[in-house]
C-alpha cells in the first residue's frame, strides 16, 4: 500500500530486482539560488551494499539505520559552494572510489540547500552551522559506539575496529591558509594549468580551478600517478628545488594525496605505464662571465622525447655556483638513453658567450629505485643545445 509522507523519494531497483528506497543528493536550480535557500543538512550514507542507493541518516540517533556499521571506518565527503544549485558532478565518483579503497561508511554531507545561493557570503554564513550539526553526529556516533575520532589526510587502510575517520578536501574559494592536519597546494595552490584565464570564458572561469581540486583528488584515488606533498614554505622555494626531502616525516616517504598514507621505504605501490615524473636537477658552472637565462632540458628513450622548461625565474650562472632546480616532466621516460640542455639568456646580437658546467646530477623524485645520472664537464654556447649521454652517479650526495 501506499503511504503518503511530506518528503518525495525516488524508487530504484537494485541488481537483484528488489525495490528500495532511495534518498538522493538535493537537486535545485537556478531559480533557488535567485531566490535564495536556507540552511538545511542532509546525512546520506553509502555502503558497499547501497552504492548506488543512498540512505539518510538521522542526526541524533544514526544507528537507527542498520546499513551503518559504527564498527566500520567513516569517511564524510562535504561539498562546497553551489552557485547553481545542481548537485555535484563527482559525488558518485568519489562514493565508489572510496567504497574500492576498502570497507568503509561513506557518509555525503548534502548542505545544497544553503549552499545554493546567488550571494556567495550568504553561503559562507551557513558553513558554520553545517559544521555544528556535523559535530554533533559525530558525537552521537562516539557516544553510541564509544569512538575515538581521528581526523586524516585522506581514508587510509583500515585501521583499528572503532576508530572514525574524517576526510576534508578544501575546494572553496579563497582560502590559502592552512586548515587542516596537512594541507595539499596543487601547482602552488594558484591558478591550474589548462583552465580559463579570462572572464570571457564565462562560467569555466569561475569554477574550473576549483573543480580540479576535486579531480586531482578523484585521481589519486583512482590510483593514477602518486601524487606527493612536499613541505614547504613557499611554491617558490618549491620551484627552486629548497623543498623536496622527506627527512620530518622518516622513516615514512612525504604524504601521498589519495587514500594513501605516506608509505614506508621498499614498500611498492601500483604505478601506471605513464605518469609524470620530477627530477631534482644540481648544478655547478664554472664560466667565465655572469650570464642569466633560463633552462631547457629533454629526455631520450628511443624515439620517445619528454621536455621542460625551467622559466620560473631568471637563473644567476656564474663562476663555482651550485643552482637546484625542479624539473617536472610530464612523461615517465625509461630508460634514459640521452639528455639535450639549452640554456636561453635572451643575447639575439652581442657574441655568444660559453657556459661550463663542471657537473650536472639528476636525483629521480618518489623513485628510490632509479639510479641517479649525472654529467661532468659539459661546454655550452647560449641559447645552443647540447645533447649527451648520462652516466651513472656514484652517490646521492
């Protein structure tokens, strides 16, 4: 028979052909958002049970729904400003992909209503109250199954029975600071490669920096490429190379993006045929005048070239200079049969001058397992390739 309720739910049909109800993410549209919502918080929980059929929970008494196993790790996956009032694109994306990671309560914190509003600081207002509710589950959770809670980079191997985890992933606008136990700057945290640069470009332009937050985010639990986190002080030092040691956090490797704790040395996790790879790049010239230029480096294998460019900032060459760089290449090439280096100083009329490097070393980064190349004694004329073989270096040092 039918009942009638003041809340309309969708039927679905699971795999087996039985009916169940489910609740589903609140869909708006524009006209809300004209209009403006009110702050409203919906708890829907996913399991590898109901993947596809979520759940809603009840905020003070959450074992009331038997698809919630407190004896499970939890994972809750809040979203961010909905300037259109549609639900998010990834939200099913990331349900299945933290279900794949291993068994867990994956709870959705669907505040659209509230999120979805025209003026973006009435938006900001609500978070507050969203987080009050949300701290209140998670105490009736504790009370209910005498929990400890444990707040972590992202939804890590299964832990201890009874031990509750909280992923955040920061998409929203503005915030640079530090908000969490550890805080991931994709490219510096600034605007993302490949994304409109101009307002022109229309609602791209608004939100596709920080779509890519999420994505990057999807990806390293898909397990693409490892994504590494290096402490650091600025994206500058960054760049310069000042930053890319793991010794704070030994015996364990950098944090790793992803549903993933930092690993510990000799462990293998699953690589790709093809993902980017980063190079520190030491370098000593020994020329007779003070040029200043910037880098161009190409790996051969084969027929197979990856390049870069190191234009950050124009780079001081002279006599007995040490410089570090980072060189991000977008191709894991292997093996390495020949490197081409260029150094453009920008001279189009005046003599080319010569720059001698006494040594060149290439330290692969995230790949223990790589030998290091190295080069001695290299003659360049400016804004001229030159192309050599590595050698294998005697140390890491």
């Amino acid at each position: 028979p039918w009942v009638r309720t003041s809340r309309l739910r969708l039927l679905c049909f699971s795999d087996s052909g039985a009916g169940d109800w489910c609740d589903n993410f609140t869909d708006l549209d524009l006209s809300h958002c004209l209009l403006g919502t009110s702050l409203y918080v919906r708890l829907l929980l996913y399991t590898r049970s109901n993947l596809d059929c979520g759940r809603e929970l009840r905020h003070h008494r959450p074992s009331s729904q038997p698809l919630l196993d407190l004896r499970r790790p939890t994972a809750f996956v809040i979203h961010g400003y909905r300037p259109t009032g549609a639900p998010p694109i990834w939200i099913d994306h990331i349900v299945h992909l933290l279900a794949a990671q291993e068994d867990l309560n994956v709870i959705v914190v669907d505040w659209n209503k509230g999120a979805a509003n025209l003026n973006y600081f009435t938006a900001v207002s609500y978070t507050r109250e969203a987080a009050h509710n949300l701290t209140g589950f998670i105490r009736a959770m504790e009370v209910r199954a005498s929990l400890k809670l444990a707040v972590r980079e992202a939804a890590p191997p299964a832990g201890e029975p009874g031990s509750l985890t909280v992923c955040f992933l920061s998409a929203a606008f503005g915030l640079r600071g530090t908000h969490g136990h550890i805080d991931f700057y994709a490219n510096g945290g600034t605007d993302q490669p490949g994304c409109p640069k101009t307002i022109f470009s229309g609602k791209s332009y608004f939100v596709c920096d920080h779509q890519r937050s999420v994505f990057l985010y999807l990806c390293a639990l898909n397990r693409t490429c490892t994504l590494t986190g290096y402490p650091c002080s600025s994206y500058g030092d960054f760049l310069d190379g000042r930053c890319l040691q793991c010794e704070a956090f030994r015996p364990l490797s950098c944090p790793v993006l992803g549903g993933s704790e930092p690993r510990a040395p000799g462990s293998s996790p699953k690589e790709p045929l093809e993902c980017p790879l980063s190079y520190r790049v030491d370098m000593v010239t020994w020329n007779q005048y003070l040029r200043w230029g910037v880098v161009h480096i190409r790996l051969h294998s084969g027929r197979n070239v990856t390049e870069t460019r190191i234009d950050h900032k124009l780079l001081r060459l002279e006599q007995y200079t040490s410089t570090r760089l980072l060189a991000q290449f977008e191709d894991d090439l292997q093996p390495v049969h020949k490197i081409s280096l260029r150094i453009n100083t920008g001279n189009v009329i005046g003599p080319r001058y010569k720059i001698r490097l006494l040594r060149i070393r290439f330290t692969p980064l995230d790949r223990p397992d790589r030998p290091l190349m190295c080069r001695f004694d290299i003659i360049l004329e400016e804004n001229m390739e030159v192309a050599f073989r590595p050698l294998p270096c005697g140390s890491r040092h």
